[in-house]
C-alpha cells in the first residue's frame, strides 16, 4: 500500500526564531508605511503651508464619512 506523501506529525522548528518571521516583517512593514506616511504629510505641509494642508484634510474627512 502506498505511503502518504506528508507524514502525519509535521517536523517541528525548536531554533529560538522559530516563528518570529512573520511578526518581525510585519512589524518592518508597519514602521515603513507609518514612516511614508509621516513624509508624505510632512512633504504636503510644506509645500502647500499650513491652511490649505488642514483644508486637505478636513475635505477628506468630510468625504470619508
């Protein structure tokens, strides 16, 4: 009778790291998008000063909700 391709008890990762990959990516992830997003705001305020940075804002506010 043929055997199963995978066996029945996954292999385990003991190593310390085991599992943090994905955590530290998405945290990586996270403090790169927070950090272009802090630029950007920071690239709009001073190119179109501060009335018409906060005008932005309100009007997609206004339009979000």
């Amino acid at each position: 009778m043929a055997q199963p391709v995978h066996p029945a008890h996954p292999l385990q990762d003991n190593s310390p790291t085991a599992g943090q990959t994905p955590s530290v990516l998405l945290l990586a992830g996270t403090g790169v998008g927070g950090l272009v997003v802090v630029i950007g705001a920071l690239a709009l305020w001073f190119h179109y000063g501060t009335q018409v940075f906060f005008e932005m804002i309100r009007t997609g506010f206004i339009a979000c909700f």
